[in-house]
C-alpha cells in the first residue's frame, strides 16, 4: 500500500476543496458596481443570464468613499430600503461568499442609487456532484463567467490529481 507524503495530501485537499467555487465579477466584463446606462444593462439582465453556485464569490467593483454594496432583505430591495442591511461593503473591491442556496439580494448604499437601477437579484443553487447527469437546456440560464482566479484554480486542480495520482503508483 503506497503512503501519502504531506505535500501529496496538500494538493489533493486543494483540489477538493477549490474545484467547484468561481469568482464572478458583477455585471460581467465591465465590471462596475454604479447606476446602469438603462434597463437593458441592468444588474438583473446580466445575472438572469448566469448561473451561480454555493461556494462562488461575487466581486464588486466600484469607487471607495463614494458608493457602497449592502445585502439586503426581498423587502428592503424591493423598496430600495438601506436602513437595516443584512451586510454592509464600503471597501470599493468587495468580496461576498455565495454561502447558501435561494435569492440573494443587493443594492447600493448611495441615496437614489438603488431607485436608478443599481440593485442586484440573485439565485444561488447548491452545486451539483461530479456524478450527477449534465444539465439540460431547460435547467436554467448559462454558466456565470470566471476569472482568472478560477482558471488558476483549474491549474491547482490538475496538479493536485497528478501528484495524487502520481503517489498510489
């Protein structure tokens, strides 16, 4: 029986472990967390047209000082509420952790920002195993984009296999 060295058990906890999760930037390639040009940019178009999974991150981008990101109730997006926020992100590159399945909900903390457009409503779904069957075109909307930090976490991934692989034989 072949043994594990601690640097083959590193890897293969990485890849396990990074294998599923994405970081998405919120509205998509120019990615800027501001009031859309019109209703056919908004934040809603572009996120009916991924898909986003537990374990993902969100990244907004936007300018310090001047705008905010606030996770917020159904009730306080609807109204445009910025009272009493489940989250509050005044950082200018804020990093959320998609933690759970169902809606999730956004809008800037900036007076009027929210009312011009600048809210976000999200499903997040619980991934799905690598033994489940491929979905099908009915199953929902498109995979969200990546980054570069998930393309490197494929990297990691088939490096961690390889060494794994690599010390059973």
């Amino acid at each position: 029986m072949a043994s594990f060295s601690p640097l083959v058990i590193i890897f293969l906890c990485i890849f396990f472990l990074s294998v599923n999760a994405n970081e998405v930037t919120v509205g998509g390639k120019s990615g800027d967390w501001k009031i859309p040009p019109s209703s056919s940019d908004s934040f809603n178009e572009w996120s009916q047209k991924a898909r986003f999974k537990v374990g993902d991150f969100l990244v907004f981008s936007y300018e310090a000082g001047k705008d905010s990101v606030l996770q917020v109730t159904r009730e306080a997006y609807e109204k445009c509420n910025t009272t009493s926020p489940k989250a509050s992100y005044t950082d200018g590159n804020t990093k959320v952790k998609l933690e759970q399945p169902g809606p999730v909900y956004f809008i800037s903390g900036t007076k009027g920002h929210c009312q011009k457009g600048q809210k976000l409503r999200l499903v997040v779904v619980t991934p799905r195993s690598s033994l489940s069957p491929a979905p099908s075109p009915s199953d929902g909307p498109a995979v969200a984009p990546t980054s570069g930090a998930a393309k490197l976490t494929g990297v990691f991934s088939v490096v961690g296999l390889g060494l794994g692989l690599w010390a059973l034989f």
